[in-house]
C-alpha cells in the first residue's frame, strides 16, 4: 500500500508519514484513467490524521480538469497558508504556485485552498508533478511525487455558461471574505468545477459550467442536469444546494463550526534544506474516508446553507 507522506519542513525532528488509504499499491497518484490509483477528480478523500493536527490536508481533490489546466483543493481545521510545488520532473519540482485568492504573492490563512496549474505543455505524454504544501508540511506519496496525466481533448466543447450566487450565513446576512471554496457537479457523474470568493465581492460567485466532463472523460456533462454545489467556508462552515435548469434563483445557508471533516488551507515552503526523519505509520492507526460526490439526494449533513443562484 502506498502511503500518503507529510515531512515537516524546517522541523528536522519531526515528521509525519499520513498513511493513505488516499493510494493504492505500486503508483503515483494519477488523475485520470489508471485502475492502479486513486482518482482524486472522481473522490473526495481524508485519512483522518487532520483531528490531531489541523494542518494536515483533508477533502483533497481535484476539479477543473482540462488538457492543459486542472487546480488541487483541500481544506484544514485550522486557517493555514497553501500552496502547490510542482514540474515536469518529479525530482525536480522547479515551480511554485500559491492559492488563487493570493493575487498580490502574499499568502493568506485559510481554511479553505485552492490552486491552479496551468501549463501549455501538459500532455498525456509530458505529465506534470506536484506535492503540496500545507504550513511546515510537504505533503507527497511516500515522499514521491503526485502524477497528473490530462484527459484527452475533446472536440464542440458547448457554449460557455455560468452559475452565479450568493453565499449568506443563517442569518441571511452575506458573509465576508475570501474563505469560501464552491463545488459544482452536473448530475452525479460529472468531474467537479471550482471556484473561490473573492475579497470585496459581497459573497458573489460566478462559477463556470459549461465544458464539464463526464467521469469516463469521454463525453461533457449536460446543462440540463441538476447542478449539485456543495459549499465550504470559513470557521468550518458548510452546506448544499441543487439547482434545476428550469430554477433562476434558489436559497441556501451555510452554518459555522460542523464536525471536522471540513476545514483550512497549508502555508508555501519552497525546498526542504535536508531530509527530515520518516516515522513509519503506526498498523493501529485509524482512517477517515470522507466521499463527497453524490449531492441534492439529501444534506451530508443536516445543515442548512444559503446560496442564491441565477443561472445565465
């Protein structure tokens, strides 16, 4: 079994190696198509260590797949920095990408992180290599490299299309900041598409639908399905909603401080400067998975969570 490796950084006497039920035996983690690994773009995943350290990464995933792009996501349980390393060598990860909310190069403390890799040369042939990094941890497989293959491009991409809504607490007010992450599904065999809250935007979203690829990568996902949106927010706040073609504008709230199956986003350390110790995990050490990809069939959690949405 392959083992999900967190090194601290900068903290030579300490290190953590997450065992993962996150990958399976004799592979890197590959996005797409590979029956020896798991599909991080189809599941939602934890192991479960993040309930005795908050800064270790859980509900990673990743959304916005495309041939040349696709962004990794997580969440923490307490607000951290996060960022992605990454390169076309998986020895050498050359390049540095921080969350898409750190516009300005100075990363914030979220709970909540999402980041976009975007790289022209990306093909099945020439796939890109990352680790994440989430306050002092380095978070890798067994201190390799994660793998992403793209999916082939297909060809008469739809129309573009968005959704967009508001985000209010359970006091119908809209809330403030950036520490949202929406999730969007058409239908439940769609791959997810992503997007943040952005500061000084009174809790608006405008998340992109249009181009959604089905889960066999074959074929793009319907408008006319129900758009599923799962939210996570500052303070461990969640919910969902599921929004119907023939629906303009639906209402949703989100409440603060549900279980810790939900939470922050990691802090940027650029290069090790030596190689940390590797505990290895303990046989009795337990194991949460948490799946997030059937929505709108009943709340995960009996939450209540306000979006208003129009569809353009």
């Amino acid at each position: 079994m392959k083992n999900c490796h967190i090194q601290k950084i900068l903290r030579f006497t300490c290190a953590i190696i997450l065992f993962a039920g996150i990958f399976t035996q004799n592979s890197n983690y590959r996005a797409f198509g590979q029956t020896n690994s798991l599909d991080l773009s189809t599941q939602m995943y934890s192991t479960g260590e993040e309930l005795t350290n908050p800064y270790v990464p859980f509900n990673i995933f990743i959304s916005n797949v495309a041939a040349t792009s696709f962004t990794v996501n997580w969440l923490t349980s307490a607000p951290s920095e996060g960022s992605v390393i990454w390169g076309s060598d998986p020895e050498n990860l050359t390049k540095q990408t921080l969350d898409i909310r750190d516009k300005t190069g100075t990363q914030e403390l979220r709970f909540t992180h999402s980041v976009l890799i975007s790289d022209s040369s990306l093909s099945q042939s020439n796939p890109l290599y990352f680790k994440i990094i989430s306050d002092d941890l380095l978070i890798s497989n067994s201190g390799e490299s994660f793998s992403y293959f793209p999916p082939e491009a297909l060809s008469s991409p739809p129309s573009p299309t968005s959704q967009d809504g508001t985000i209010v607490d359970e006091n119908n007010t809209v809330v403030e900041g950036d520490d949202y992450l929406i999730i969007g599904q058409l239908g439940v065999d769609s791959l997810w598409v992503t997007t943040t809250l952005q500061k000084d935007n009174s809790g608006n979203w405008n998340l992109p639908i249009g181009g959604i690829l089905m889960k066999n990568f074959e074929t793009y996902a319907e408008i006319s399905e129900p758009l599923l949106l799962q939210v996570f927010g500052n303070n461990n706040s969640f919910g969902t909603a599921s929004v119907l073609a023939s629906e303009d504008v639906i209402n949703v709230m989100v409440l603060e401080d549900i279980p810790s199956t939900i939470t922050t986003t990691p802090t940027p350390i650029i290069e090790p400067t030596s190689s940390p110790e590797e505990i290895p995990p303990s046989e009795s050490s337990n194991f949460e998975y948490i799946v997030i990809g059937i929505l709108g069939l009943g709340s995960l959690i009996n939450i209540l969570l306000i979006l208003k949405t129009t569809r353009k």
